[in-house]
C-alpha cells in the first residue's frame, strides 16, 4: 500500500546517492527508502510521529533518523541538489543570477 507522498523510483535514484552510507554493522531491519517515506508521510500530513502508519518503520527510527540527517545536515544537501537540477531545468546558472 503506498502513500501519495511516497518517493518514486525517479526520485529515489536522485535522492539516494545523498543519504550517508550505513556503516558496516548488522544488516537494516528498513531501507532508507521505507524511512524516507515515513518522513515524508509524516511531514505531508502533519501527523505525529507515533501516529505513522503501521505499515511504515516506527516511529522512533523514522525520527531518529529525520533528527541526525538535520543535524548533519542531509537535507540541506538534499535541497542544494534538488535547487540546482531545477534551476538546469529552466536553464538557470546556479548562483541565481542573470
């Protein structure tokens, strides 16, 4: 069952590359696709974080990670790309001006 703020295939592969490398410990129980969606369905709808969809990673690991890519600044990164390919889109340079 998927979500309308689920990310699509396309998405995943521009964002994917962007999300810190797991480090070499016991395999994920979630993808960092499943914890994305889980961000994403939480900052769609408004919800609070304990009331996430079952279906979804819990609640704890979906904050938890949303929490350390702040604080590690992932997102920012995950803007500054997403900024930069739209601007390319509408033939744009990257510093804004003319």
């Amino acid at each position: 069952m998927g979500y309308s703020s689920d990310v699509t295939d396309r998405e995943w592969e521009i964002i994917e590359p962007l999300l810190p490398q797991k480090k070499k410990t016991r395999p994920p129980v979630w993808t960092k696709r499943q914890i994305l969606n889980g961000i994403f369905y939480q900052l769609k709808n408004g919800c609070n974080w304990g009331d996430l969809p079952r279906n979804l990673p819990p609640y704890s690991t979906v904050f938890w990670h949303y929490k350390q890519w702040c604080e590690d600044g992932i997102w920012k990164n995950i803007m500054t790309e997403l900024h930069g390919r739209m601007r390319e889109q509408v033939k744009k340079n990257h510093s804004g001006r003319p």
